[in-house]
C-alpha cells in the first residue's frame, strides 16, 4: 500500500504555520511530499516536475486566507492544479460529423481497443439510438476479427463481414462503404497494436487515417502504465494525431498517475475510462474524481479544520519534538489529553487519519478511554511539577497524596503511570522510525 498524499502533508502541515503568506520553504517543504506521492501513484517524472513547478509558482507567496491553515491552503493548490491538469471538463465522444461519423480506435495491442470499441458501440446504441457498424482491421492475430463479431453478437450491434486475405487498409475502405451504403450514424475501426511502439505500427496507422478520414482518433491506454505513458501518448498524438484518451482497467488501480500524464503531455481529453471487462463497464470520466484519487482526499480537510480551531500550533510543535526525542513528561501527557478532549475523543482523532487503525487499539489497549480522560487530568493536576516532570520517582506516600487530592486511588495512579510510559515508549519508537507517528500525533 502507498501512503496517501494526505498523509504526508498531513505529517508536515504543522510547519507551516502562523504566517501571512506561504514562503518559498513551506512550499518546498510540501511540494517534496507532492512530488514523492505524485511518483508513487505513477505519474511520470516529466509531468511531475512540471506540475510542481506549476504549484510553485502559484503557492509561493500567496495570500493566507485568515480563516485557512497554510497547509490546507497547499493541499487545496495541488487539489486545483490537478483538476486543471486532467481538465475541467467532461469531453463526450463528438459525433457532430456527417454520417458515417467514424471512430478509430488505437493502442498498444491487449489495451483493451476491442473491448472499447464494443462498449462505445453499445453505449452510442443504446442511450443515443444510433446505429453503430464496428470492423475490425485486425489482420494480425488471428482470432481478432472473430472476437469483434462475437462482441457484436453479444451487444446487438452490427459488424462488418470478415474476408479473409484483406489488409487493413483495404478492410478500412470497405468498411466505410459499407457503412455508407448501410445508412449508419457512426462507424468504429478497431485497429490491430503491437506489443510497443514501432515504425510499422505507426506508418499502418497513419495509412487508416489517411483512408478513412476518421472524426474521432481515440487512443486506449492502459491505466497501468507507468513511466511509459508519456512516451506512448506523444508517439501517437505526434504521429497519428489523436482527439482524445480512452484509460482502461481503471478498476485496478488505485492510483490514477497515467491519466495525469497523458492529459499533460498531449492536452487531449480522456474522454472515457473502462472499469472491467463486461460491456457496460465504461464510465465518464471526471477529473475531480482521479484528482481526488491522487491525492488521496479524505476527512483530512475536516481533520484540519478542526484541529486548527483547537490548537495551540506552535505549542504542538514543541510537543512533536518532545516526543521525538523521547522526552514525554506527564506534563505533556496532560496536554494531549487535553488536546484529544477537544477533538472529541481519542477515537474521534485516530479514526480521522488514515493509517493510524492499529494505533488507536493500541492506545485504547494502554486505558485511554475518552471517560478515563477527566479522572486522569485530575490525578496529573495533583501533582507537584517537580513530580510530573520525574513520573518514574513517584513512591508510595506521593502516590498516596495526590490519590487523595484527585480522588482516586493508588491503583488508578499506577494504571496512568504505566500507560505514559507505554506511550512515551510508543511515542521513542516511533521518532526512532523517522517520527512520522509522533509528528502527526503531536502536530494535532
Ligand atoms: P486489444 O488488444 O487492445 O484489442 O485488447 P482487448 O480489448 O482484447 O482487451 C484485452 C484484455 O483486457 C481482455 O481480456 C479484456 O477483457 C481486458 N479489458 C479491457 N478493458 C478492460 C477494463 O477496463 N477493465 C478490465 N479489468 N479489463 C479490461
Ligand atoms: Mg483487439
């Protein structure tokens, strides 16, 4: 699993606080969790450094709206500059053509352009009543055509006869005639792929084009390519010219990346995204959605919200470096209660940040309940300050006064004793990991 954009800015967004406008630093700070998370949900190098440069120099000295932390404010940037990147509109597939409008579909070969081509059939059918012909100029492998038809038996559209021994471009010329004289609204040219982009594929390619003069040229990528993906939407918008992306299996990935890239790099919109195999699995595809996606959005917003509201930013700060080197006293532990009250709960914050499931049980594991909290600020409020600075010099008789300044008694002390020391352990471990736990914990 990948952490999530917004759990990275959401361990540093503490450090940009209390100022007026964002400064070069707070953004620099920011944008390297961007650009790693960017990375990681596979979008490819050129882009990301594009798009940071883009956030750079929108974010660097903008205004703090009062009301915002700088923080959201970045998240918020990147939020927009996402949605831009990918387009702020929906893009439909325009058949405002002369009939036979035709579509010609490209792509590497096991992109999906056959099932595509059977989805887009299908959907122009049945939800604008057009009359659709799909053909299939797949000379290359041998079931292609056959897997057309079939798609074609199945969806209740028509398909071009298959005769052997043409190639594609003669299959492409026949095809429009027949779409011609069948009086169709739209025809859609599967091509044949190869495995990579090669001159054959692309000289075959622009030959179609040539032939067919095609309305629309879509080229149908898979959603999990990688690092390629701005490689093999520029070879194709360069050398074939394309009108628009299709990105297919976005079911099964969760990143999103490779329509960042394609989008950037060719200006084309991704008109539709397939998500499965079956017919009806071809959805519109919305730009805020895989923004979202990227970066990760949940509660984060909300959680910032509210911890913006309650907190002493710059004292959680310090709390953070505490607890970083190790050095949680039962002052700090009053603190934190007080801070978790506020936020409604320890429950209440841990189940606002991702990835922070398995820290709560163990914190409510260690006794802190949200009905324990109150008896337990009690008990530290009946403490010198020199005993709450050295929790571990408590003996028997100070035990026995503050249990009777707090009300309790001695066996609720050790229960709090022993769950600061878990935490505090807890709290060292984690700083000793890089701090990340701690830093968002204290950051609250
Ligand atoms: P082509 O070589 O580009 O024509 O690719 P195909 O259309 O033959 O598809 C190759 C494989 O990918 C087939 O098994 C399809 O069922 C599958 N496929 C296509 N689109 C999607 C999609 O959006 N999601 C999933 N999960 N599988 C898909
Ligand atoms: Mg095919």
């Amino acid at each position: 699993m990948f952490e999530s954009l917004q759990d990275r800015l959401g361990s540093i967004l503490n450090g940009l606080t209390g100022r007026g406008a964002l400064s070069d630093s707070d953004v620099s700070a920011a944008l390297r969790e961007v650009r790693r998370a960017l990375l990681e949900a596979d979008v490819s190098l050129e882009v990301v450094r594009s798009f940071t440069d883009r956030v750079r120099s929108k974010a660097v000295g903008a205004e703090i709206v009062k009301s915002i932390k700088p923080g959201q404010m970045v998240v918020k940037l990147v939020h927009d500059e996402l949605v831009a990147t990918l387009g702020s509109d929906q893009v439909a597939i325009d058949l405002n053509a002369p009939s036979p409008v035709t579509i010609m579909m490209v792509g590497l070969q096991g992109s999906g352009k056959t099932t595509t081509t059977g989805k887009i059939a299908k959907r122009l059918t049945e939800r604008q009543k057009k009359r659709v012909l799909m053909a299939s100029l797949d000379t290359r492998r041998p079931a292609a055509q056959e897997q057309l038809r079939i798609l074609g038996e199945q969806t209740g559209v028509a398909t071009l006869p298959i005769i052997a021994g043409q190639d594609p471009v003669e299959i492409a010329a026949r095809a429009a005639q027949a779409a011609r004289l069948g009086g169709y609204d739209v025809l859609i040219l599967d091509t044949a792929g190869r495995t990579h982009i090669d001159e054959p594929l692309m000289v075959e390619m622009a030959e179609i084009k040539a032939k067919s003069a095609p309305h629309e040229i879509l080229l149908v990528a898979d959603s999990l390519t990688g690092q390629d993906a701005v490689n093999l939407a520029r070879s194709f918008d360069e050398r074939v010219g394309i009108s628009g992306i299709v990105l297919t299996r976005v079911d099964g990935d969760g990143r999103g990346g490779a329509a960042l890239s394609m989008r950037a790099v060719t200006g084309k919109p991704i008109k539709l995204i397939g998500t499965g195999e079956k017919m009806d699995a071809l959805e519109d595809f919305h730009p805020a959605r895989i923004a979202d996606r990227i970066l990760g959005m949940g509660d984060i917003v909300s959680l910032v919200e509210r911890a913006a509201e309650n907190i002493d930013a710059e004292k959680a700060a310090a709390m953070a470096k505490k607890m970083q080197s190790g050095k949680f006293d039962l002052n700090d532990l009053a603190d934190q209660i007080g801070q978790m009250q506020k936020l409604g709960g320890m429950g209440g914050v841990m189940g606002m940040m991702p990835g922070m499931a398995k820290m709560k049980d163990q914190i409510s594991a260690a006794g802190l309940d949200d009905k324990l909290l109150k008896r337990q600020l009690a008990i530290i409020s009946s403490m010198t300050k020199w005993e709450r600075e050295n929790p571990d010099l408590l003996k028997h008789s100070r035990k026995k006064r503050i249990a009777a300044g707090s009300g309790t008694d001695s066996a609720d002390i050790n229960k709090l004793l022993k769950m600061h020391r878990q935490m505090a352990d807890m709290m060292k471990a984690m700083g000793g990991k890089g701090g990340k736990g701690a830093g968002i914990m204290g950051k609250l």
